[in-house]
C-alpha cells in the first residue's frame, strides 16, 4: 500500500488532540483535498458499537486483556473497512487515535506487555504504520481539568495518566520521524498554524498532490 497520507492525533484526555484533528481537516477540504477523518475506537458502524461498550461507565469491572481485545477489534474493522480503502484511492486519511493510543493507555496505563501489544498491531495491520502521528502533550492534572461528563476511560486516577503520558513519550523518542511532539498548553491557533506547517512540510517531502494523491516513486 504505497499511495494516500495516514496521519493520526494522539494525547491523553484534555490535550486538545480532537479539535486539531477537525481543524485539520476542514483545512485540507477547503484546500481541496479528499480526505477521510475518523476516530478510535469507532469510525464505523460494527466499530461504534464496540466503542459504546468500551466507553460505558457501567463496565467498570472490566479487565485489561479485555479492554485490549475490543480495542484490536474495532481497529481491525476500521482499517479493513475504510482506512485501508481511502489510502488506497489516494486520499488522507486523519484519525483520532490509533494503534499508538493502545500501547500508551493498555501498555503503560495497564501494564501489558507492549511487546505483545506491538505483535498484535503487527497481525492486524500489516505492518502498516501512519505517515505522520501528532502527540499532543500536557500534564494530566491539567487535561482532566477539561471536557464535561467522564465516560469509562476518562474516569481513571491521574497516577494512570501519568503512566499513559510516560508510555506516550516514549514511543516519541522511539520513533523521531514519525512522531511529532506538541506542546498542549499553546493556545489552540498557535497550534493549528504549527500543525499545518508540519503536514505541509511533510507533504511535500512524500511528493503528495491534491489532483492525484502520492506519485509514486
């Protein structure tokens, strides 16, 4: 799979990674560009519903191995269905967390081996990684300050983000060309302008057009 451009938006709870990725995408619109903007877990029908029991407040007894296998299969269902396709046709694809947010949070948050977690990730995507990842970073005392009502996963101590955003950063410092750290405590247009510098920057270095997605090589 050598065409279309994968980016995805990664943080935890409050670090703004949502409304970036929205305002990305209306951008890359206006510009003219197709694009395909979904969101983990989720994106499409069986995935959504996946999503539903993952975030219900009431599965409070849920177990770790659990939680990671419903996120693996709304993933699986994702890609297959539509990130693959999109790719294929050319277009950008932009989600809202990926297979970067199950090592930091079932990973580092849970404790499970990331080395199975990353073999699991292996089998069910091929070794196909995004382009571009965006990792917007805050302090989870700050993040948790933000948004309205808790689901699920939102209803976690701060000792668990903490152990998510430690997971976070080292999967920046393992992986510097992919990976994009961005600070989430700059006001939101500062950030957008910074964000679409970096895509723009890395488009051009992949060659990629809006008349007909990436020439090859």
């Amino acid at each position: 799979m050598s065409h279309g451009f994968f980016i995805t938006f990664e943080g935890i709870e409050g670090s703004g990674k949502t409304t970036q990725a929205e305002n990305l995408n209306r951008t890359l619109l206006k510009k003219g560009y197709s694009t395909l903007f979904t969101r983990e877990p989720g994106g499409t029908e069986i995935s959504e519903k996946i999503r539903a029991v993952l975030l219900d407040r009431a599965n409070t007894d849920m177990f770790p191995l659990t939680e990671l296998l419903l996120y693996l299969a709304s993933r699986a269902q994702l890609v297959h269905e539509a990130i693959f396709p999109a790719l294929e046709e050319g277009m950008i694809v932009l989600s809202d967390r990926f297979a970067d947010s199950t090592l930091a949070y079932q990973g580092g948050g849970r404790g499970i081996d990331r080395r199975r977690i990353q073999s699991l990730n292996t089998l069910l995507l091929g070794g196909r990684k995004p382009d571009l990842t965006f990792l917007f970073d805050l302090p989870p005392e700050e993040g948790l300050q933000r948004g309205g009502k808790k689901d699920r996963m939102e209803m976690e101590q701060e000792t668990f983000y903490r152990k998510v955003r430690d997971a976070y950063r080292r999967i920046a410092r393992e992986n510097p060309e992919r990976v994009r750290v961005i600070n989430g405590r700059q006001e939101e247009s500062v950030i957008e302008r910074e964000v679409l510098r970096v895509v723009e920057e890395k488009m051009e270095k992949m060659g990629y057009s809006s008349a007909g997605g990436l020439d090859p090589p």
